[in-house]
C-alpha cells in the first residue's frame, strides 16, 4: 500500500471514531426518562358531509424508561 494511501485510511480511521463514541453518549442520555414517540403525526381524511362525526386514532409511544405523562392535549 503506498504510504499516502495508508496514511488517508489511518487518518480517516482516527477522525471517525470519535464521531461514533460521541453519537454513541447522546444516543444513551436521550433515551433517558421519559420519551414520546409517535408513529404518525398527521393524517389527512377523505372528505365528508357536513354533521359527520369522523374518528382517527393517533398511536403515542413511551420509547423512555420512566413513565411518560401526557397533559393539555388540544386540537388544532
């Protein structure tokens, strides 16, 4: 292998892994309590006639490990 390729890949080496170790730290203090996670965020109905009454369900996650409280949930 010539020197200045070697030199590339090592060079490559030391710059990526403290990149990953650090993703690695935030990725484990995110997780850390509660976390809310929603498959779905937004659904968009067919349209209806006036005075129907139209139900969707929104599916709330708790991806934390403490217990997740949810309040003053509004409609747009």
């Amino acid at each position: 292998m010539k020197p200045k390729t070697l030199f590339s890949v090592f060079l490559l080496f030391f710059i990526l892994i403290p990149f990953s170790l650090g993703a690695a730290d935030n990725q484990a203090v995110a997780i850390s309590g509660p976390s809310v996670f929603f498959p779905s965020v937004y659904y968009e109905f067919a349209p209806v006639a006036d005075g129907i009454e139209i139900r969707h369900n929104f599916i709330v996650q708790n991806k934390g490990d403490q217990i997740l409280h949810i309040n003053k949930v509004k409609t747009q």
